[in-house]
C-alpha cells in the first residue's frame, strides 16, 4: 500500500509557483521520499528526490520538514506542460526485495492560462 | 540514448489469444520493471528483475502471466489466455540503482 497522502487535485496559474504537499508520517529513518510526474498518455517521469535535506534541480525543488513527515514539491514557474499528476513516493534505499516503488492516486495538477 | 523502448505501442486482441509485450531497457541498467495501469486500479508493480533474475513477483496477477528476461537487453511480459479484464497499459522501466526509473512509452492493450 502507498505509505503517502497526496490532494487528489490542484490548480495553479501559468507562471506562478505550483506547491504539491505530501503526507508521509509513517516515514522510517531510511527511506526516501521521492517525487514522480505522469504527462497524459506518457509514461511517468522521475522529478526529484531527497532523505532529509531540501533538494532543487532543473525541473522542481522538494520542500522536507524537519521530522520527516510531510515534503512538498515546488515547481517555481509552472507552464502549461507541467499538467500532470504527480506522484509523492517512499521508498528505501537498495535493491533488495524489499524495494518496491508505489504507485498512490497522486494530485493531478492543472495549470491554467 | 533512446530510452526504454516497449513493442508494440497498441495491441487489440481477443479474448483467448496469446499476447507477448516486449522491453528493451536502457543500454547498462541492471534493473527492470514491469508496471500495468488501469483507471481503476492506477499503477501496479508486476514484477522486477535485477541482474536479468526476477527479485519479486508478487505483483503478477495470475499464472496467466509471465515475464521473461532472457538476457539483460530485452524482456516479455506474456498473457496466455488473454482476458478483456487484462485490458491496460503495460509500462516498463529501468534503472542502474536506487529508485530513479526511467519509463518506456507504454503498450496499450485491448482484449475484446
């Protein structure tokens, strides 16, 4: 099961700051929290991911409180394309068995004109 | 680098028929998935691979399907018999560690 609570859906004007959170209070020390997009009929895209320092890169930074519990994804100008639904994932570090990367419901995410 | 690479993109069968999926993963990734994706049921892990060995299937549905990696440049995902039910798009991916995957198109699947 997915070990995240996501809003099922957001809007945000184009050229504005678009902020996805996240709820992961179950989080253990080890895991991850990654950030996935899915662009319709495509197939997801990796966005970002971090343990427990902030993280940015070209396409979105990602927000994580200090105890770990809560992360929102900011996508600092959202453009048209950036309609999606976005994914907030857990995952621990490894490849062992354990390892499984879940899929929730996600926020879908329309940016508007 | 092209990217995974999945055959066919559509495939309209019917029911009872044999359908074979087909992945090309990433030149050196040593990981592969194979994900199904319904409305109803968003995406579902079937199963992964590492080293060409299947880590977990614990996903696949049913002995209906099957999933191969024969060597570490190509993988099926096979349903026999075929039901509308399996109706969906069938993503793989790969990745060289951790949880950065990177998805192939998709093969829409429709059983009639």
């Amino acid at each position: 099961d997915a070990k995240t609570t996501q809003p099922p859906s957001m809007d945000c004007a184009e050229g504005r700051a678009a902020n996805l959170p996240c709820n992961h209070s179950t989080i253990s020390g080890n895991e991850y929290v990654y950030w996935y997009r899915q662009i319709h009929s495509q197939g997801p895209q990796y966005i970002i991911h971090g343990l427990k320092n902030n993280e940015t890169n070209e396409m979105a930074s990602l927000i994580i409180t200090e105890d770990r519990k809560s992360s929102t994804l900011i996508l600092p100008h959202a453009t048209l394309r950036d309609t999606a639904v976005y994914y907030c994932i857990v995952r621990p570090p490894g490849m062992d068995s354990s390892y499984k990367l879940i899929f929730g419901s996600g926020t879908r995410l329309l940016v508007r004109p | 680098d092209a990217g995974v690479i999945q055959s066919p993109r559509h495939e309209v069968t019917e029911m009872g028929q044999e359908v074979t999926l087909r992945c090309k993963p990433i030149s050196g990734h040593n990981s592969l998935f194979w994900y199904r994706q319904t409305m109803m049921r968003g995406l579902e892990l079937l199963i992964y691979f590492n080293n060409n060995v299947p880590i977990d299937d614990s996903g696949m549905p049913e002995d209906r399907f099957s999933a191969k990696m024969p060597n570490a440049s190509f993988s099926t995902l096979k349903i026999q018999p075929s039901e509308p039910r399996d109706s969906a798009v069938y993503f793989c991916a790969s990745t060289l560690a951790g949880g950065r995957l990177f998805f192939g198109p998709g093969t829409r699947l429709t059983v009639l």
